[in-house]
C-alpha cells in the first residue's frame, strides 16, 4: 500500500470483533479519538471511514456495550457505535479491516471476495501481534485493558503508516 504522505484517497479503516459490541467498537472509537486529536493536520486529512462492525449479527442494531461506552467516557471519548454484521462491500469499502483477535482475522479472511481491497490483519500486527480477548463475560478491568490495548494500537498503525506519534496517553503503559 502507498504511503499515506503520497496517497489521494483517504484511507478507511473497519475495526472488527465478534459481535460489535465491545471490543470494535472500543477500537473504532478509540482510533477516530486518535486521529481527530492528533495534532498533525497530515493525519487529520489522511483517514476518511473508520467504522466497526462484527463477524456475527448477534446484536445487530443495539448500542457498544455500556462497559465499553463507560470506559471510553472514563478517557473522553464518546461511542456513536450501533452493531452490525461485516458485509461484502466492506471488504471493497475500506483499505484496511482489523480483527481483534486470530478468530476474527480467519473469519474475515475466510468470507473476503478474492477482488477485495481490503488488507486484513489482527489489530495489533503493528505492535506485539496480541489479540484483544473478548471483555464481554469479565469485569470491568478488561475493559480497561482493551482500552489499553487499542491505544498501543492505534498508535503502532499510524507509525506503520509512517505518521508522527502523538503525545501518548499516560495511561497506555501495559
């Protein structure tokens, strides 16, 4: 893929778990939070869709998890989420689709069309490979490290792309 600095077209981002309600939309919330924030206008005008859905429809249409939404409130950051199933267009939509973890990223391989645009990796290819487990059944400190986790993330990818990293969050020290 080019490099963003030479790149026309915004890039779009699909951020992708089980049932797009914990760990998608965290991520997805979390990087728009990144990007919008990041005081380099380059990285501002670089992103156009950053969206989330899941590998099932399990909760299509509902609202992110009120544990996801409490800890993104808890950094500022607000989720616009409602769930949603991948759709093939997704994989001709977006540049890039991230599982949150190895089930989700052969899923999402699985199911893309052999013309697909997109490029399909875990989450965290860009940092230390780690999946983001599932917080669903858990309390509330694994939202907290699935925020966590998004934050390294999101910043690693932008890196990937060669973007300048922002002032990180004191709180992403895993």
């Amino acid at each position: 893929m080019a490099s963003p600095a030479s790149t026309e077209q915004p890039i779009s981002v699909l951020m992708v778990c089980l049932g797009n309600i914990c760990r998608s939309p965290m991520a997805e919330a979390v990087f728009k939070d990144a990007v919008h924030k990041h005081p380099s206008e380059q990285v501002r005008k670089a992103f156009g869709q950053i969206d989330s859905a899941g590998t099932g429809a399990y909760h299509a249409g509902d609202d992110a998890d009120p544990r996801t939404q409490a800890e993104l409130r808890s950094h500022g950051i607000r989720s616009t989420c409602r769930a949603r199933k991948v759709t093939q267009a997704d994989f001709q939509n977006f540049d890039w689709i991230f599982g949150m973890d190895t089930s989700n990223v052969r899923s999402l391989r699985a199911s893309a069309p052999r013309n697909s645009r997109a490029r399909i990796e875990i989450f965290g290819a860009f940092d230390d490979s780690r999946p983001i487990a599932d917080p669903y059944y858990g309390g509330d400190d694994g939202f907290k490290e699935c925020y966590l986790q998004c934050v390294r993330y999101s910043n690693a990818f932008l890196k990937h792309l060669g973007f300048p990293l922002a002032a990180e969050d004191p709180n992403s020290a895993l």
